[in-house]
C-alpha cells in the first residue's frame, strides 16, 4: 500500500450496507481509524501502542467490501483482523464474530506471539481497536473520574469538593487524572518530569496551570482552596523528590495516588 | 521508585487515602525492597468492584448522524431516565463543556445491570420516532464487570482467588452471541498484553426497528448479568444481594465470602 490513506466513517442515513447492524460495524470500524480518533492510522493502530483494527490495509478492504456485501442472515468471521468467512445464520444473529490474538495457553507469550505476528497470523486487537468501539480518549476521562467519585463517596461522605488530591503521571493514561479531579470538585496537584506532557494538558484545556516549584504548587492550591475553587495543578518535577519534601513539610493530601507511566517507572 | 513509594506509604500513614492505579508500581517497589509496598490497596478492589456487583461499567453510545445534537438528546433521556443518579449528572452537565468529541460523536456513562437495557430500549424508541437522526451504536469498553479475566487488573485479588479463571470471558462472549448483539468478539492480551488477560468486546445497534429492540433487551441484560454472575460467584455478598433483588436466576445457591 503506497500513499497515505485517510479514513473518516460516513454520516447521515444513506447506507451503503443492506442493513444498519452491518453498516454500523462498517462505520466504526472506519471510525476506529479517524486520524482524529486514532494514535498511528497508518498503521491501522487505534490506540494502547499496538491495538489494531484491521490485520493489513488489504484485510480492511476486504472487511469494507464484505461488510457491503453481507445479508441480514448472514454472519461475517473475522480472525484477528482477517475476514476468513462467512455463514448464513439468521435475522437476529450477530452480523460479525471476531476472535484477536488468542493463543493456546502454554504458547500464549510474546515470544510466540511476535513469530506469528511476523509471519502475518495474527494481529494485537487491545480491547476496543480489534472489537471496532473505540471513540478516543473520552473513556479514560469517565473511568478515572467515576473512580475519583467512588473514592470520594467512600471515604468523604459523598464527594472530593475540596479535597486535595496528590499523584503522578500526566502522560498517557495519566493525562485524564487534572480533568476528572476538579469535574470531581477537588483540589488537584499531578508531578510530572516532562513539562511538555503538562503543556500538551494546559492546551486541551485538561489541566489549569503550571507550576515549576512545590511552593508554587501548594499556593495556588491553597488560592484555591480559600476561594472555594477547584483547581488543578501540574508541578514539574519527579516525584521521587517531590513525595519526600511533602512528608517533610508536614502536608498530608486527602487522596494520593500515582499514575506515572509503566516504562517511566 | 523505592524512594516514591516509601514517601506514598508515610503520607497512607499519616492518613492519607492512598491507591495504586494499575502502573505496577507496588510490584517494581516491591523488587527494590519496599516489604510492604502492597499495604496500598489497587484501585479496582477498593473502588470498581462494588460498582462491578451492580454489573456497573463503561457503557458508551455513539451517533451514526454525525451530529452532535443526537448526544445531546441522548445526555438529556440519560438524566430523564435516572435523575437520583448524582455522579451521572455531574458528569454529563460537566461532559458536555469540557470533552471534544473525536471523529463520529459519543458519549460514555457508567450504568448497572437494568439500567442499560432501559436505556439501550429508550434509545432505540428515540430513532423510531425520528428524535434521532440516525441509529445510534451501542457498546462498552471490555474493562467492564462480567466480560474480563486480568489477574493484574480487573480481576486482582477476587474473593475466592479465582482471578485467572477465563471462563467467565468466554461465556459473556457467548450468551451476547446468541443474544444477538450486532457484532462480539473474543479477546487475549488488552490492556496488560499477551497471555495476561482474556476478554470479549460486544456492540449492539439501535435503528428503531422491533428487531433492534430485541436484541437490545436481551443483549444489555445478559452482558451486565455475566458480571452479577461472576461476582455472585466469587462471594461479594453485594452481588449476592443484587441478584436476589432482581430475580436473576443463580442455578447453585453462592455462598459469601465477604
């Protein structure tokens, strides 16, 4: 495949499939590969490094087309991103099956499964790349912030209004935690070593202010907190020298946790 | 590491409420000689499991329109539906100010066993009526209560230490299956990689027809019911309890470990 391809699902209730299930299906996993959804379309990698919907850009074509072709009582299989079937079922049947990079126990590592990924046999499907329900990173926001409220309602008598939360990581995954802290009404303070992850916060409007010292830090949370705001702060710095300073200083968060990355750890 | 973890267990200490969230950070704390680094709890054994007993999870929806006015109908039956719900509310009014949608409009919310097939219905009812411009695509991520064996993750530190049982993956692939959900699939490896997790993907499509309406009752029953299942099974008494309120069939009576 030469070229870059850019896919956007279609709109609107003009199909071009013979029902909506398989339309659907069509449309997200279209949607799946958005470069506005997406992490590396090219790809065909939707998110979580190597999560992928499709086996190979030929195996996306033939799914398109299958999909398009396929009846209201018929099934479509699809092995790890390969369509390799299809059955006659019936109306109220599933349209698609999918099975990704399911290996037999023993052999289910990543030294097999690289072999055989190289040899073009299977393909990584993460959760919601290969299952074709992806829709960015909207679902990292909700499960941090419901794990936040459930926090809140365990410990604080309903809520984190005005608590203040202490943790690491505004990286990937860890990027959702200055948003789903204040939607929680908290008072939030994340260290991070990288200034550009916080930059990269600021500008999608995820996290409100920067700072480069604790002491700049715990004063705008301390602002905060006498103005009865939630605010959330992203402080430069690593939190192996961070979290000791706090305990030295006799500060205790409400809610600590930590977030930094696996392969920054 | 060692030393950010030794300073995490002096502010728990100090009474702070501290928890890992799922970086592995105990365990490489652990290596580096922190004994006790597992003295913080994880996250989902100390917040997500009681929501997993209610087959409560991340359940999501998407506009085949395109248009964002169909998720603002959807956010407003969500409220209509379950105003009691605080943490759903907080979370569409705020949702809607700060979250941009990426490629085709959706929206996520954590709803339980029941709530889900009232709203995939309502839903459904909602294109029938042209309320909705077009179908809308209804699904769920797979870190979810009945659809997922991850010893590392969901299911850390189960009642009964059946954390790497995979079963329970399969048979949510399966019951959704024949079910009819629009598409299932069967997975290995999501979120922590390959060999440490088992898991099943299910959507289900709303276009307004009777057809659409079956498969939704059935589907968001059975898909949230694997969970209540799965933990009735595992002794949380909570699950035990929500299963007795809502009738859900449990073959071999389970016993509380809890």
């Amino acid at each position: 495949m030469s070229g870059k391809r850019i896919i956007h699902a279609p709109r609107g209730n003009d199909r071009s499939c013979k029902g909506w299930h398989q339309e659907a299906a069509m449309r997200m996993l279209m949607n799946n590969l958005d470069p506005d959804v997406a992490e590396d379309p090219d790809r065909l990698v939707v998110y979580g490094g190597t999560g992928r919907a499709a086996r190979s850009w030929e195996a996306f074509d033939v799914i398109i087309r299958s999909l398009r072709e396929l009846e209201n009582d018929e099934t479509l299989l699809v092995q790890s991103g390969k369509p390799v079937g299809k059955f006659r079922t019936h109306d109220e049947a599933p349209r698609v099956l999918i099975a990704n990079s399911n290996l037999v126990g023993h052999w289910s590592n990543y030294t097999e499964f690289n072999r055989l990924e190289r040899l073009g046999l299977t393909m990584y499907g993460q959760m919601t790349a290969g299952s074709w329900i992806y829709i960015g990173s909207q679902g990292i926001v909700q499960g941090t912030f419901e794990t936040f409220a459930a926090a809140g309602r365990k410990h604080f008598g309903g809520s984190l209004e005005g608590k203040f939360v202490l943790t690491g990581g505004l990286g990937g995954m860890g990027g959702a935690q200055p948003l789903a802290a204040t939607m929680n009404g908290a008072l939030f303070l994340g260290v991070e070593v990288d200034p550009a992850r916080i930059e990269k916060r600021l500008k999608s409007g995820y996290c409100d202010k920067i700072a480069w010292s604790l002491d700049e830090a715990l004063e705008l949370i301390e602002n905060a907190r006498k103005d009865r705001q939630s605010i959330s702060v992203g402080l430069v710095g690593n939190c192996a020298d961070v979290l000791p300073e706090v305990v030295k200083r006799g500060v205790v968060p409400d809610v600590l946790t930590d977030q930094t990355s696996a392969q920054s750890l | 590491m060692a030393v950010h973890v030794a300073a995490m267990l002096a502010l728990q200490k100090k009474g702070a409420v501290t928890f890992d969230y799922g970086n592995n950070i105990r365990a490489q704390a652990k290596k580096a000689g922190v004994e006790n680094s597992f003295d913080i709890p994880g996250f989902v054994p100390e917040y997500i499991r009681p929501l997993f007993c209610e087959g409560r999870g991340p359940f999501r929806w998407v506009a085949l329109s395109g248009d964002p006015e169909d998720i603002a109908r959807t956010d407003r039956l969500a409220l209509e539906l379950f105003p009691e719900n605080q943490t759903l509310a907080r979370w569409m009014k705020l949702a809607k100010e700060r979250i941009q949608f990426q490629g085709l409009p959706a929206r996520i919310c954590w709803l339980g066993y029941g709530e889900r097939a009232e709203f995939g219905v309502a839903m459904n009812e909602l294109v029938k009526r042209g309320e909705i411009k077009a179908p809308i695509v209804i699904g769920r991520d797979h870190l979810d209560t009945g659809s997922v064996a991850s010893p590392n993750r969901e299911t850390e530190g189960m009642l009964d230490g059946s954390d790497a049982i995979a079963d329970w993956a399969l048979l949510n692939a399966l019951i959704n299956t024949a079910a009819g959900a629009s598409w299932v699939s069967v997975h290995n490896g999501g979120g922590v990689g390959i060999g440490y997790s088992q898991h099943a993907g299910m959507v289900v499509v709303a276009d307004g027809s009777e057809n659409s309406k079956h498969r939704l009752e059935r589907v968001l029953t059975s898909d949230p019911g694997m969970g209540i299942l799965r933990h009735a099974d595992a002794g949380y008494s909570r699950a035990i309890e929500f299963a007795a309120e809502r009738k859900i069939d449990i073959p071999m009576e389970p016993r509380a470990r809890d």
